[in-house]
C-alpha cells in the first residue's frame, strides 16, 4: 500500500470552534481520503502559525524536504491556502519534480494534468488574499499605533484598558525595584537571583534571568513612549516615531512613567558607563585582582578556582589555545609592587596621576564628584548612541519604514552629545587631595589599614587591565610577573583637569 503524508495548519487567531479549520477536522478529512484511495498515512505534518505572514513554519519544510527526498510520494492538505501563501513558486517547483498534491477542499490532484494550472491559479490568488490582508492588518495597527494605543499584550508590570492604554499594575513596584538596584550598580544577574530568592515570579512566572533585566532597563515604554522592534531579527524594542518623527505616549494620561532620569542612570550603569549611585560597581568580587585579569589565549576573565586566578573560558570547557593560570599570591605580590612602583613615584602631573585623581575623587568625595561623574557618563552614553545608531543602519535595520526618521535621530543624539560635552567641561578644576600617593609612608599605612574591597579600589584607579599570558617555564618555577604580566594603565577621561 503507497503511503502518503498530511500537511495540517491552523492559525493561532483562528478559534477551535470554527471545525473546518481545527487540526482534528483536517486530520480526519485527510485520513478519510487516503483510506478511500488505497494509501496509509505516514506522517501527520502540523504548524499552529500565520501563513499570511513569512513566519517560518517548521513542519512544513520537514514535510517538503521528505517530499523531496522521495520519502514519501504524496502530500495530502485540507485547501491551497492551508498550503502556502507565497505564490505559485512554492508548487510549481514540485509539480515539475512530478511530486503528488492534493488539495481537498477544491477537489484538485495534481497527479491531474488539468488541474495543475488550477493549483497554480489557486495559490497565487491564496498569495493575493493574504497581501491585501496583511497589508490591511498592518495599516490598522499602524492607525491604532500612531493614536498611542498599545496593540499586543500588556508588558510587565503594567496593564491595558478598553482603550489601549497602560496603567500600573501590581508588578510596578518590581519594575521600580530592578531599575532603582541597577542605577544603585547592582548586575542584572543580581538583580534577577534576589527577586527570585523573594519568591517574585518572573514575567513568564518561573526564576528571573538577567536578560530579562536587561530587556526591562532597555525598554522605552516604562518612560511612557509607544514602541516598536525595528525587524524580526531586531526584537528589542526602541521608541515608535510617527511621521513628523515625534514619539507617541502610551500610558493612559493621569498615569505617570518612571522619571528619566532614572531610567538613563540605570542604561548608564548597565551599559559600564559609570558607577551605580552607591558607588558601586556592577559584579563586584571579592578578590584583589577578579574582573581585572584576561587570558592572552581567548581574552576571557580569569576569576579564582582554588588558589589560582584560572582563565574561565577554559575552565568552562570552551577552546582556549594558551589558557592562563597563576598562583593568587604570586600574582597579586607582583600586581601591588608594579602598582606602587607606578604611583608612589610618579609625578603629580604624570597622566597616570591625572587618572588617579578623577577615580580617587569618585572613591574619596562622591558628593562633591557625583555631578561630575554624570556628566562624564552621560557623554559616554551619548557617543555609544551615536555609535549604536551607525551600527543599526549598517545592519540595514533602518531600511524599512524607520528609515525616514534617521536623519532625525542622528540630528537628536548628536545634539545630545553636545549637551553632554558642553555640561561636562563645565566641571573641570575640581580639586582633589592626592597627598597619599605622593608621601610613600601614608600610602604603606593606607595599603597595610586598608580591607579587600578598599584595596580592590586602590589598585583601580591606576590599573585598567591585565593581560596574563601561559606560563612556559616548569611547573613550580618562580612566578615572572614582567614576562607573563601586560598591565594596561589607567587613561584620562573627558571629565577635565582634577588636580
């Protein structure tokens, strides 16, 4: 007996009451037909997806890759349009290989020769319906869109009314507490472990993950703005323009968002613009030198196993060609004396010092720093905006609709720039008493009194990174810090003359 397959699609939109369209009705049509024609089925293909749309539908390219593999010498669908929308392309190509279709509802064979030009007719009118529809669909939420009425299901920690438009809901002070700890410089993975130990369900009601922090701080809405994903590729979504290039609000009027300001703090931080509003950093450690070390082999960071600093792409099974490890004493002996070396008797106008100095006024007087260090990440944000924006359209993410308005957000970011630039030089000159690092026996004290994290800080604010490279010496051999160590120095930023 032949054997022939079943191809079943459903839309999601489409209810279960409506029986020609559910995939217990097609199956029971499709099983009827092969047993009145001598065949047994042998695969039930089935897609729950839009085909008015280029939604990718597994099931169906499994079922025609067995259609080409000779698996099977049939294909049994309820109707052309449950089939394929994209025109005639789709069947001509297998009506050409001599593959059986069969169509159901229009009664058509292609084992037929008068009805393949039927089949072909067929699809492209499916093609024509479902262009006029989408088009039609996509007009409408555009329409709906432009009047800042919120079309898909309500994001996390807010809620929809009858007429599109959001207000808080319970969640809302869990969406305040993830943007007020990130700006504070806590990690996402932080965040997201404490509101899971407090038994706060995430938005798909399991454990929080940092990406879905991320996605939080990322997302305009929480400002008040309509949104929109640039592509299907794109899915993280930035504010919706409409054509005069103004962003739309979205909450209901007497609704307030979260205030600006601490929404662009928290994007600051996460992004490693600048410290959290604690002064702290993000993924802080316990070690003297975790965050700071990188393996020459891959680049990863080397964080402590045991009593080494070890590379961790390596210890995480990934290929490294020459994973790094050093003993944590050895190490941390060399990193301190290369950094007292350079800061105990360096000049006070040396540009290592000038760094010193902007990081020690961020440590030593957060207060009197704190205006300044915004201002500074603000300019940072500002230039990775711009940057972002070059990025987006060189991946052709400006292409479409979107693309009119990028005139407009180059014109606003590079304003913004220089808002920032210009805020930011009017905080040049603030003085900062470096007396420590320029009297060798306060600085032996300080270093002697100081705890972990105050040392972690010390060595910070002349210390960038370090790059360790494989040691090729014999195993025990004495630790050659210059030879394996490249220690990347402290820089001036744009904040102005400290000293």
């Amino acid at each position: 007996m032949e054997e022939i397959d079943l191809y079943l699609r459903k839309s999601k939109i489409v209810r279960e009451g409506v029986d020609a369209l559910t995939f217990q009705t097609q199956e029971h049509r499709g099983r009827a037909w092969a047993e009145q024609h001598g065949y047994r089925v042998r695969k039930v293909w089935k897609d729950n997806l839009s085909a008015w749309t280029d939604t990718g539908r597994p099931e169906f390219d499994r079922a025609l890759a067995a259609l080409k593999r000779k698996e099977v010498p049939a294909l049994w669908c309820y109707a052309v349009d449950r089939f394929s929308r994209k025109g005639a392309g789709v069947v001509a190509g297998l009506l050409d290989a001599g593959t059986r279709l069969i169509f159901d509802y229009e009664r058509l064979d292609s084992a037929d020769p008068r009805d393949r030009e039927r089949i072909i007719m067929d699809a492209e009118r499916a093609k024509s319906s479902s262009d006029l529809l989408s088009y039609r669909v996509r007009d409408t939420k555009d329409t709906q869109r432009r009047k800042g009425v919120w079309l898909a299901a309500a994001p996390y920690g807010l809620r929809k009314d009858t007429n599109g438009k959001l207000h808080h809901a319970k969640e809302w002070s869990v969406v305040l507490r993830i943007l007020e700890a990130i700006g504070d410089g806590s990690s996402a993975r932080t965040v997201a472990r404490g509101l899971t130990a407090d038994g706060i369900p995430s938005p798909k009601g399991g454990s929080w993950g940092a990406s879905t922090i991320r996605r939080i701080v990322a997302n305009p809405v929480y400002e008040g703005w309509q949104v929109v994903a640039l592509s299907r590729e794109h899915t993280w979504p930035v504010a919706y323009r409409d054509a005069s290039g103004k962003r739309l609000r979205v909450m209901a009027a007497d609704v307030d968002p979260v205030p600006t300001e601490a929404v662009e703090r928290a994007r600051r931080v996460q992004a490693g613009h600048q410290r959290g509003a604690l002064g702290t950093r993000v993924g802080r450690a316990s070690h003297l030198l975790t965050d700071l070390l990188r393996c020459a082999g891959c680049g990863s960071r080397m964080p402590t196993m045991g009593r080494s600093y070890v590379c961790n792409g390596h210890a995480m099974g990934k290929p490294c060609p020459a994973p790094a490890s050093a003993m944590r004493q050895r190490i941390e002996d060399y990193v301190f004396s290369r950094w007292y070396a350079e800061v105990a008797y360096a000049e006070m106008f040396d540009p290592l010092m000038i760094a010193v100095a902007e990081r020690w006024a961020a440590l030593t007087v957060p207060e009197a720093s704190e205006e300044a260090r915004e201002a500074v990440a603000a300019v940072k944000a500002a230039e990775a905006a711009i940057e972002q924006l070059a990025n987006d359209r060189a991946a052709g993410l400006y292409s479409g609709t979107m693309g009119k308005h990028f005139p407009r957000l180059v014109s606003e970011a590079e304003e913004t720039l220089r808002s920032a630039q210009e805020n930011a030089a009017s905080y040049a000159g603030l003085r900062v008493d470096l007396s420590m690092f320029d009297d060798n026996e306060m600085l032996d004290a300080a270093w002697a009194a100081a705890d972990t994290p105050l040392r972690r800080d010390l060595l910070r604010v002349a210390i960038d990174e370090i790059t360790v490279t494989q040691a090729t010496s014999r195993r025990g051999a004495p630790f050659d810090g210059d030879a394996r160590c490249l220690i990347r120095w402290a820089q001036v930023t744009d904040a102005g003359d400290l000293l």
